[in-house]
C-alpha cells in the first residue's frame, strides 16, 4: 500500500515549490496593487468621476474589486497548502530520528503561512478600501442626475 501511494507523495511534494513561488508574486502584486490604489484614490478617480460615464466607472470597479478580491482569497489558500505540504516529510524524518529536518520544515511552513496572510491582508485593505470610494464616487453621481 505504501508504494502505491508513493506516486502521490511525490505529486504533492513538487507542488511546494510553485505553490512558494506563487506565494512571493502574491506579495509582490499586493505591493503593487496598494502602490495602485494609492494612485487611484488620489488622481482616477477624480479623472473617472469627470467623464460621468456610469457604466464605465461600474465596469473599471467591478474588475478592479474582484481583482482585490482573489488577492484577498487565494493567498492564504496558497499558505495554507504550502504549510501543509512540508510537514508530512518532516514529520516522518521525525519518525526516523531526524529533528533537524522537522525543524527545517516547520521553519517553510511558518514562512509559507505569514507569506499567505500578508498577500492576503493586503488584498482584503485594499479591496475594503476601493469598494468604498467607488460607493461613494456613485452615490455621489447618481445624486447629481
């Protein structure tokens, strides 16, 4: 039984490594897209506001939102998994009187974890605060007509 399922050991394992990349790219577009937001809440949004076009502005906040949005849900999904992964193999070297390697991949797991919460942290502050300015922008316009 043990061999059998060998096969799936090792599919789950190469996984670590796309999954900590993935992580990495998630903090570096929640960087991103605060550096965005920042820009947009100071000068887009004014600019989108001018062309009072509606269903432009309803068309710009609705991918932006779910944009944020997947940033706020799938990093910590990808943290979760890239915490998991490490610590079967750790645990087992456990097993076999190895400490050291539990250490090592209770140390991935941890980094994985705060790596997951902090893409995600930033997608959810971010997507918190679109969604109320694109509220506002449009009650604001709609009170105009």
């Amino acid at each position: 039984m043990n061999d059998a399922l060998s096969w799936l050991h090792q599919a789950v394992t190469w996984l670590l490594t796309p999954a900590l990349f993935a992580l990495i790219m998630a903090c570096a577009i929640a960087l991103a897209e605060a550096g965005l937001a920042f820009g947009e809440r100071f000068w887009g949004l004014k600019r989108l506001a001018a062309t009072g076009d509606l269903q432009l502005i309803q068309r710009v906040a609705r991918h932006r939102l779910e944009r944020a949005d997947l940033l706020a849900r799938i990093p910590p999904m990808l943290g979760l998994m890239a915490t998991i992964i490490p610590l079967g193999p750790g645990l087992a070297a456990l097993g076999q009187g190895n400490p050291s390697e539990l250490a090592s991949a209770v140390t991935v797991a941890f980094d994985a974890t705060v790596l997951g919460l902090v893409a995600g942290i930033g997608g959810l502050v971010v997507g918190k605060l679109r969604r109320r300015w694109y509220e506002e922008m449009l009650e604001a316009l709609e009170g105009d007509e």
